[in-house]
C-alpha cells in the first residue's frame, strides 16, 4: 500500500527521490486460510440469522456473491425469464451472470420489493446482524467471506467442476479457485473402490492364502521352494 501510494506521488510530482518501500519484499499470499462452514454449521447459523438478515445469507452460500455484489443486487438485475442475476460491477471490472438455483428463486421471488435493493440493509445494520447471529449460533470464528468459501467448497464436492466454480465465482483463474476450496476428506476418497478393484483382480485363492510359518533363521539360505513370491497375476497387473 505504502509502495503504491509514493509511486503514485512520484507520477504526479508530489515527490522526488527514490521510493523507500521498493526494497520492501511482499509476503507471500495467504492460502493457509480454509475456513468454511459444514451442513450442521450452516444449519446452526440460519437458525440465529435474524429474518432481515436470513434471505441475504442464503443467497451468499447458494450463490457465492461477494457482500458488495450481493448488497448492491437491485430488482432491475434479477432475470426471472432464465433464473439469473447480472452483475454489472464485480471485483474484477467484468461483469458477470450468477444462475439462481430454483430455492433461491422462490425466496427472492418472495421478499418485499420496497426499496430499488433486493437487500435494503445498510453496512452498520448489516454488521450488528451479522455479528449477532454468529455469535449466538457458538460456532467457531468465521467471516462473511468465508461463506463465499462455503459454497465454493460444497458445489465442487458435488459437482466436481473446477472450471464451473470459477465462473460462477468469477475468478480468472483455476488457481484462485483452488485456494477457496477446503479440505474435505471425502474429496480423497473418490475413486478408491476403483483402486480396490484393481488389486481383487488377483484371485480371491490368492488374496486369502495363508503364509506358513518358516522356519528360524539359522544362516542357512532358505531353500527356494520356500521363497514368497507373487503371485502370477499380481505381478503382471503391477507390471503393467
């Protein structure tokens, strides 16, 4: 910030001489942060959402909008025609369309349209809401934003498409869009009965077979009849 601001008075002849933050190294971004909220937590924290509060906070874990986007949404952008909200300004300048999945097209659908805002809240409303409610559910600490992370998370586990999150999230990149998505250990588990099947490809006689007891070592090499090898069929399988 500091960097900027002084290249900024450079351009502008407010100041002469070299910039003292250039040798200023960058910290690296932070991708550590995965918080997002599970089916329970999600289920805890509308329960505590007030009802002018409620409906926004649906619309952010079925939409993944930004605050400003979703604060900003006025009627005249919503399409009903095609289930869909225009964005005309977003984080990035380009603007972009969030599908509305047929739960939040109903409660859109619903809500009184007195004001030009689809969420007619101003920010000191919508903070001591927010706070409240999230206070109140005893969840561990988490931000609005983190329900943007909330919904990346649980549309990838069930649809399985990176490229999609990022559209709707609208990101420029997949990389971007693999930093909001937490750990989920199901994730990893996808595809490995497949794994399983591989090995069962070797008989069952084969995969239950007992190992006799051998004999003590006494420096003696064991005989090779003796010697465990694998099978035929697991061994090619590997091979391949």
């Amino acid at each position: 910030m500091i960097k900027s601001v002084i290249n900024r008075a450079r351009d502008w002849d407010d100041f002469n001489g070299n910039n003292p933050a250039s040798k200023v190294k960058r910290s690296p971004n932070n991708a550590s942060r995965t918080r997002y909220l599970n089916s329970e937590e999600i289920r805890l924290f509308l329960e505590n959402c007030d009802t002018r509060l409620k409906p926004l906070i649906i619309c952010a874990l079925l939409t993944g909008m930004r605050r400003g986007e979703i604060l900003g949404i006025k009627w005249d952008d919503i399409d009903w025609g095609q289930s869909l909200i225009f964005l005309p300004k977003t984080k990035s300048g380009q603007p972009r369309w969030i599908p509305l999945s047929p739960l939040l097209r109903d409660l859109l659908s619903r809500l009184p349209r007195d004001s030009e805002r689809v969420f007619p809240l101003c920010m000191i409303t919508f903070r001591r809401l927010f706070d409240r409610a999230r206070n109140a559910s005893g969840l561990p600490p988490f931000r609005f934003h983190d329900l943007r992370r909330t919904f990346a998370t649980h549309y990838h586990s069930k649809t399985y498409d990176l490229d999609n999150t990022r559209r709707i999230l609208g990101h420029s990149t997949l990389l971007m869009t693999q930093r909001y998505l937490g750990f989920q250990a199901e994730r990893l588990r996808v595809g490995l009965d497949k794994m399983d099947a591989l090995i069962q490809q070797t008989s069952r006689e084969d995969l239950n077979a007992r190992i006799s007891p051998q004999p003590a070592l006494t420096g003696d090499i064991l005989p090779q009849e003796n010697a465990i090898v694998p099978s035929q069929g697991y061994a090619s399988g590997l091979s391949k």
